[in-house]
C-alpha cells in the first residue's frame, strides 16, 4: 500500500497514558512534530506495534525513519501533531549515537522556556507550540524512593527546579546524580492539570561529559 510518509529524525519515545509520546525532527521541512494515534482514550499515545517495521524491528529515538502518516491533524495546543498510518509498516533508514543525534537537532535559544519562567504555565500564557529543543547546564537528578526521578538545571542563568521527565533512560537516575551539559526536548501537555499546564522533560541528550 502507498500513501504519504514522513521522513524524521526521532528524538523521543517516552511515556504517555501507558503509551508512547513520540517527537522528532521532520527531516523535510526541519520541524519538530509529533506522530499521535487515533486512540482518544490514550490522547493519541502510540504503542509499541505502531512503530514497528516489516521486518519486526521497533523504532525508537535516534533512528531516522520513514514514518507512514496521514496527515498533520494540529490542535490548539499541540500543533505539530502528525496522525499515523496504522495499517502500514515504519522504515526504519540508520540509527545514530545520542551524540550524533545532539549535533543534528535543531536547538532553540528562547529566552524562557515556552516563554515563561518556572515549571508551569497557564491557558492564556499557552504558547503556539508545545515542542522546544534547548541546551542546559549543571543538570542535577532528584530521586525520592518510590517517585520517578526529577531533574533540576539551569537554562539562560535561570534555575528550573525539579522538573518532571518521561525519559525512561534516566527513571533510574539516583539522588545527587549529574550532568554538566545536555540538549533537552522540552513537551507541554495538551490538557491542564487543575488550571496549569507543567513543563517537563521529553528527552535528555547528554552533550559531552
């Protein structure tokens, strides 16, 4: 079958409504988006099988792919969602290192994070986007037992403390644990949580040592 793809980078699999979020770079036109489902219920998580490729293969970030979609379906606060093609396989092209991956993606240097301070914003101060690459410094885990691992740095001289993350590679992350330097995909959520809607971190890619 032969319909429309999409050629992307992707930076993100992370976890969503027991799902996946999956985020990238459109290789195209240079944009980030976000490939959603149909399934309401999981507000457009993937799984697993989305991803897959013919030859049983899972995709997942730092793959370059060809992603069968239907087409871009924007919302008003998630305007680079791209509706997939369940019925079609993903190819997946190359796998690059998280290095590789950090050199090519293409970082934004806004003032504030979504253009506000601290972790969260609200409905009138929604921005018209939902999806930020930036690079942050001194990068510091927070683990409470029994809690997943929160992170706290500093972007433009500004401390963003304890910000959550959906990055299944540092869930594990202990208390005190660093980073000096790292590109960061930075997600907002479609819905609100009691009025607000909190920033947190999609992906880390850890920028030298």
């Amino acid at each position: 079958m032969v319909g429309r793809t999409v050629e992307a980078l992707l930076l993100s699999s992370s976890a969503k409504h027991k799902g996946k979020c999956v985020a990238g770079v459109s290789l195209d036109t240079g944009e980030l988006i976000r490939f959603v489902s149909e399934d309401r219920g999981t507000m457009g998580a993937l799984t697993y099988g989305d991803m897959r490729c013919a030859d049983g293969r899972i995709c997942g970030p730092c793959d370059v792919v060809i992603a069968p979609v239907i087409g871009p379906v924007p919302t008003a606060h998630q305007p680079e969602n791209w509706l997939i093609d369940r019925r079609r396989y993903w190819k997946r092209l190359k796998t690059l290192t998280p290095g590789e991956t950090a050199e090519l993606i293409p970082v934004t240097r806004p003032r504030m994070i979504f253009d506000t301070w601290g972790g969260f914003l609200t409905e009138e101060l929604y921005p018209n986007r939902s999806l930020e690459l930036i690079e942050a410094e001194e990068l510091v885990f927070a683990k409470e037992p029994g809690k997943k691992s929160k992170v706290t740095f500093t972007y433009n001289g500004r401390e963003y403390t304890k910000m959550s993350m959906t990055d299944r590679d540092y869930y594990s992350a202990q208390n005190g644990d660093r980073i000096g330097r790292a590109v960061l995909l930075m997600s907002l959520p479609e819905d609100d949580y009691n009025g607000k809607y909190f920033k947190f971190v999609a992906k880390i890619f850890q920028v030298g040592e």
